[in-house]
C-alpha cells in the first residue's frame, strides 16, 4: 500500500480509536462484548483486511504497515484488535502462503470483509509440540473426517471459519509432516463450542474449546491441496503473529502511560502536582526510553521481514522485549497511581490485568528465550 | 443534481494553538491541519443526500495552498465523486465566496454545502457572501435539512429553538455542529479516493483577485484567568462583593 494512503489511513484510524473505541470500553467492560454497532464499524473501517492481498478485497499492507497499524489499534482495549487480529494475522497469511488459488479466492474475500476466523492448533494435550497433537484427519470417501478437541481458541464462540490443525498421518513425521491445515466453516455439523473461558484481564475477548465429533469435510477443505504441509504454514504465520503481539504490547504500554502522565499531573500531594516529584519522573522517564526501545526494534524487524530476511530471531526478540517492557510499564503505571491504581474504579490495575497475557501467548517469554539462544548457538557451531 | 463542497484545511481540533512571539499571527510551523469540522458535516450531508438519490454528484472545493490537496482527499475518501483545488495562500471570505461564485457558475449545482464557520478564523461569512453575490436563497445553521421537489427546508438553529426556512433550489446551506455525525474514512475508500479526480485551478482562472483587503494589526493570546479566593462565610462573602462594587 502506498504510504500516503497509509498515513491517511492511520490518521483516521487514531481518531477512530480516541473517538469511538476507547468511549465504549466501559460498555465492554460491562458487557463483556464489542457493541454490535462498533464491530459494524470495524468492518466498514477494513480492519479485518489489512493483510489481504488488493486484488483480493484487502488493503494489501506490507509488514511495516501492519506492524504499526497494530500499535496504532492497541492504543485502545485489547478485545479490539483481538476480534481482527486472528483474521489479519495467522489465517490470511496462511492462507497467502499456502491456499491454492480456489482457496484464496474464495475465502480471502470473506476474511476482508470481516467475517470471523479462528485458528486452531493448542489442543488440552499439547501446543507448540505437535508430535502429540490429538486430532485428527481421516480420508473417508471423497473427502475428510476431523475428531477432536482445541483448546485456548481465540474468537471461537463467534467464529464463522477456523483453520484447524489436524494430524494425517498416525506417526510422527520429521518436519511436523503428520500434521495438515484444513478449512472448517464453523457451522459445519460435528463442531460445537465450549463455554467462554473466564480470564483474568482482555475483557470482551473470547477464547473457548472447538470440539470436533465425525466433522465432514469436502476433499478441498485441506489447505494448499496437499497433506503434510499444516505445520509450515503454520509457524511461517507465527513470526508476523510475534511482531503483532510486540505491536500490541507496545501500543498498550503507551496508553497506559499517556494515562499515567495525566494522572501524575492532576493528582497533588504536599500541595503540588505528584508529576514534580523526581522518584514519578523517574518512572515516566523510564517508560518512555521503553517503549521507544521496543518501537524501533519492532519496526527494524518489520523492515528487515518486508526486505525478504528471515526475521525468526528477530521478531521473537521484539516480541519478548514489548511484552516483558510492557510488564514492567503497566506495573509503574499502578505504581503512580498510588492506592487508585488498585481500585478497579481507575483504569490503572486494567492495564496491569490486560498486559499479562502478552508474556504468554504466541510463545512464552521462556520458549522464546530458548529459540533465541538455538539459534545462536547453531550459528556458533557451523562458524567455529 | 449535483452538490457543491467547499472545505478548508485549517489547525486541527485538538491542538492548542500558539500566537507567534511577534504577534503577527497563530504559528502554524510544524502544526497538525485537518478539514474543518464544520465541513466535515457538510460533506457527510452532501453524501447522505447523494445515498438517498436526492443528489448525483458531490464536488469538494477548496481553496487555499497547495497542501490542501489532502483536505480535498480525506473528502474524496469519505465519499465526495471528484475534487478542485483552486491554489491562493491567505484568501479572504470575500474572495472565497467570489471564486465559489464561479464554481457555481460553472457546475451549476442545486445546493451548495458549507460549514457555518471555520475553526481558525470563525469568520462565519463565506456562506453569507456567496448567497448574497449568487442571489440565491440561503439557510444558515443547519439543523436538518429535507429536499423535496425543487425547494430545500432548512431547519435553523436559532437562539429560541428552531426556525425551518423553505428556499427554492439552488440553495445555500451552512451546517450547524447537529446536522449530523461524519462518518470515518474506510480503508477501502480512502484507498479508492486516489484515482478519483482532482482539478488544480488558480484564481486568475476564474479571473477573482483575492488580493487581502483586510489587515491583522495584532494576535495575542486570550488572558489568563487569575485564580479566586476562598471566604470563610455569607457576610465575608457579601463584604467582598461590596468591596469590589459588584453589590450595593
């Protein structure tokens, strides 16, 4: 996408969130969902596309741009760039990398014009090791029967799609070629969907089980045609997923230390604004060289993805580094707000709740760690 | 029948803005400009009309710096069919309402649409000027409006209440802050505005001199308001109003 549409896009896409997004979180909070006329808005608006290719309905956004499209939304609550992010993030570029062309053609455009996906590989059993992956696919007749259950499945109760993970081959085969991609629309029968987990914090996001009893599908539910292929597809999505996750923490951390700002400034102890204390300039300052940090790291690693690099240490350490400096943001934002930071009345102890995830999902701060040092230590090996 | 848009780029809603130390006028160095508000809801109307088949085509104008190009696309992005530029630093309403004037006389449009005021001048004069140099019939203020057969009723908002004028088309309309909510640029469409036309036109094309006729002799900023005083009861109280001669 051209940068001055790109600007032009972000430029309303701020007043969006400031203007209508950030005024009905109080209604999420409440209600636990996205208001229906807001989640009419955001399609309008084409965030579910920003991924999809042009020719196919979308905005076509390369990595940079939906890297920083991504810090830019989660200025506002999570569960706004929650609902798209599944869409924008994993199954287009799925999708993308691996669809054949009928496939794209046919769901890329529904992806655009906000109908809802999933993404199911984290079963009860296992997550990122896919050789004790449970479900399965099985060839019966013409096309396919799936049997199983995914766990931790963002947007599932309102899901109209989800590309499931499931294991075609008995054994475990090297490069993860026992498990394939299918394309499951959710109101396929076989698939019912489990009770909304409670969490601790992303209110008016939703994650639940997809439970999957003799799920028929047609021969050309299987992603790219071809069996074996799932997994690649899968962990190719994770980079962008990783920068995404960054974004999201980054943009978050700045919210929460916008608010911070201001609340230093109005509230007064000894007679004067808390902001003239030196121990709450520290904090601010501190939080501000953080965020900055991980702003340049995620836009290197965005740069360096649309130039064609592999990116894989890179966006893991992003990612590890604005998730962890978003802990750490939100913790001092509480940490101004004195007592009020621990009254639910204030937004400051949300922040703290809602920044928590971002250490877990999409690869823990830990097994991150480890495939940073992996790689390093490969590297060393084939250099010495 | 087609709607003519006039919109200006101006200082954004949201930034404070600052008078030059020399008090020649309002820094505007390295400051966020956006379309005026009141325009925004100009062409959000102009469009509601064109969704409810009243009008065929909405044309944005505007006129002022080169710059304004991306007022003129944000208009193109919420919807407006085709924009003109006509390029003039520093114009005045009066030579604004001139040039509009022609643009009338070129396009011939049912209704002109503009907001009541800019949020950097205030002015509230160009709407005025052009219904009075066009000899159209205008409605200021806009609350509603309805378009029926060949007359517009205009609801104004007047001190009292509301006051609905009938003028016979073409007609000059200026919006009022509740005419409407604008609607945000969707990706799709913003990405569609670039294609749609742009026309670059100068003053001399329509043959108006837009040379200043007013002089700002000097900008300062408002005064500060000073703090109050806190009395400790109703007789302190009275005691000081008397003091300052605002109670006998």
């Amino acid at each position: 996408m051209d940068n001055d549409i790109f600007e032009q896009f972000t430029e309303q896409l701020r007043r969006y969130i400031r203007e209508r997004l950030i005024p009905a979180e109080k209604e999420v909070l409440e209600t636990e969902m996205i208001p229906e006329a807001i989640m009419a808005e955001m399609r309008d608006l084409g965030l579910f596309g920003l991924t999809v290719p042009e020719e196919y309905g979308g905005a076509g956004m390369n990595i940079q741009q939906y890297i920083r499209t991504m810090r830019e939304f989660s200025y506002a609550a999570p569960c706004f760039r929650s609902v798209t992010s599944i869409n924008v993030g994993m199954v287009c570029s799925a999708f993308k990398n691996g669809g054949t062309d009928a496939q794209k053609a046919e769901w890329l455009p529904r992806l655009a014009a906000g109908e809802i996906a999933s993404f199911g590989l984290t079963e009860p059993g296992s997550g990122s090791d896919s050789a004790a992956m449970q479900t399965t696919a099985v060839k019966s007749g013409n096309g396919w029967v799936l049997n199983g259950t995914k766990r931790y499945i963002t947007n599932a109760p309102f899901a109209n799609v989800a590309l499931i993970m499931a294991r075609t081959s008995k054994e475990a085969l090297p490069k993860n070629a026992h498990v394939s991609a299918f394309i499951v629309p959710m109101d396929t029968a076989g698939i019912t969907v489990g009770k909304s987990d409670k969490k601790m914090g992303q209110s008016g996001s939703h994650i639940a089980d997809i439970i999957m009893e003799d799920v028929k599908l047609p021969a050309d539910a299987i992603l790219g045609g071809e069996e074996g292929k799932g997994f690649a597809f899968a962990m190719k999505s994770l980079d962008n997923g990783r920068m995404s996750v960054g974004a999201a923490a980054t943009g978050y951390a700045r919210r929460a230390l916008d608010s911070a700002l201001r609340y230093a400034n109005e509230r007064k102890a000894f007679g004067e604004p808390i902001a003239n204390f030196q121990l709450i300039q520290q904090m601010l300052a501190d939080s501000e060289i953080e965020i900055y940090a991980a702003e340049c790291m995620l836009d290197d690693a965005a740069r360096r993805a649309d130039a064609g690099e592999n990116v894989l240490r890179k966006a893991a350490a992003a990612k590890v580094f604005a998730s962890e400096m978003c802990g750490r943001v939100v913790d001092r934002v509480v940490q101004i707000y004195g007592g009020a930071g621990y009254l639910a009345e204030y937004d400051a102890e949300r922040f703290y709740r809602d920044a928590r995830i971002y250490r877990i999902y999409e690869g823990t701060t830990q097994i991150l760690q480890l495939q940073i040092a992996k790689h390093m230590l490969r590297e060393w090996a084939a250099q010495a | 029948m087609k709607i003519i848009v006039p919109v200006k780029r101006v200082i954004d809603y949201n930034v404070k803005p600052r008078v030059k130390p020399d008090g020649s006028g309002v820094d505007l160095a390295n400051v966020k400009m956006s379309m005026n508000p009141f325009d925004e809801i100009a062409v959000e109307e102009a469009l509601r009309l064109r969704e409810k088949g009243v009008a065929t085509e909405v044309i944005a104008v505007s006129i002022g710096p080169d710059k304004a190009q991306e007022t003129l696309r944000t208009a193109l992005a919420m919807g407006a069919d085709r924009a003109i530029l006509v390029v003039a630093e520093d114009v005045e309403p009066l030579a604004v309402a001139k040039i509009l004037a022609k643009v009338m006389d070129e396009e011939q449009p049912g209704l002109v649409i503009l907001g009541k005021q800019a949020i950097d001048d205030d002015s509230n004069q160009t709407g005025q000027m052009l219904a009075a140099l066009t000899g159209r019939p205008q409605g200021t203020f806009a609350n509603t409006v309805n378009v029926s057969g060949d007359e517009v009723h205009v609801a104004r908002e007047v001190d009292g209440g509301l006051q609905t004028v009938a003028l016979k088309m073409p007609a000059i309309i200026t919006t009022d802050l509740r005419l409407n909510e604008p609607r945000y640029a969707s990706l799709p469409n913003i990405m569609k505005a670039k294609s749609k036309p742009l026309a670059q036109k100068t003053p001399a094309d329509y043959g108006v001199d837009v040379s200043p006729r007013l002089k700002t002799l000097k900008v300062v900023e408002p005064p500060v308001r000073s703090a109050g005083i806190k009395v400790a009861d109703v007789d302190a109280l009275v005691a000081k109003l008397k003091e300052i001669g605002v109670a006998a």
